[in-house]
C-alpha cells in the first residue's frame, strides 16, 4: 500500500517547517575560556588568604587542581593551598604531575614532573614555592 499525496505533501511540510525552525534559532556560542588567573580568582571567591607555609601534607590532600599556566591548587579539609611554582607558564590542566617525595609532606622544595596524559612521554617539570592556605571567610 503506497503513502497518499496528501500524507507525503503532509510529511514533506512538517520537515520544511521544522528545518525552518531550526535555520531561524540563534547559533549558541561558546562561552569565552577564563584565563589561568579568573579560573583561579573564581575558584577563590569568597577565600581570604593566610600566611604562607613551607609545606603540606599530602596525605590530608584530598583534591588538586591544575590551573593551566598559573597555579596548582591543593585542598585539604575545607582549606585551599595555592601554589605558584617557577615555570608555571608550561602548566597544563590535562598533564599527569609525578612527584618523588623524600617525607609525608609536600614542600617548597620539592620538584613536580609534567607528564603528557596519553602518551605518559616528559613535558617538563615546575619547582615549587610556598603555599598560600586560602580559607572561607565567616560571617
């Protein structure tokens, strides 16, 4: 049993209506990529920062964030460490960071290798400084 005209004229509306439809939505733009220091200005907000220290434990770290080319970002408890290692500018989000630790603490002293996520190949490596301990403000 062939389709009527009418059902095929039908069909052949709905789609040059809803082609139609779609040609008249505005294209969605991506949103513009933040910079390493309002990734990390963001990620502060609401944090005022203490003194510096010389060292944290790792152990108690429960989450680090790469900025890329900026800074790597350390959290332990609800505390946030900022650190801004020497050759920050050849940190990548997307790198695995490899550290030969000599105690339980990561220091300003210590040294992180990059490594290429896919092909685990050397990138390159950041000297750490101190850590900047960023804590919520209270009310």
């Amino acid at each position: 049993m062939t389709p009527s005209f009418s059902k095929i004229a039908r069909s052949a509306a709905m789609a040059a209506t809803l082609a139609l439809g779609l040609a008249s939505v505005p294209a969605v733009q991506a949103a513009p990529k933040l910079t390493g220091e309002e990734r990390l200005a963001k990620m502060l907000e609401g944090r005022v920062a203490g003194e510096p220290v010389s060292c944290i434990s790792l152990y108690q770290t429960t989450d680090t964030t790469v900025i890329d080319g900026t800074a790597i970002v350390y959290k332990v408890g609800s505390t946030y460490y900022v650190n801004r290692p020497s050759n920050a500018k050849s940190l990548r989000d997307d790198d695995v960071m490899l550290v030969k630790l000599h105690s339980s603490q990561l220091c300003s002293v210590d040294i992180v290798e990059t490594r290429d996520r896919s092909t685990m190949m050397y990138n390159g490596f950041v000297g750490l400084d101190k850590f900047v301990p960023y804590r919520k403000v209270k009310h």
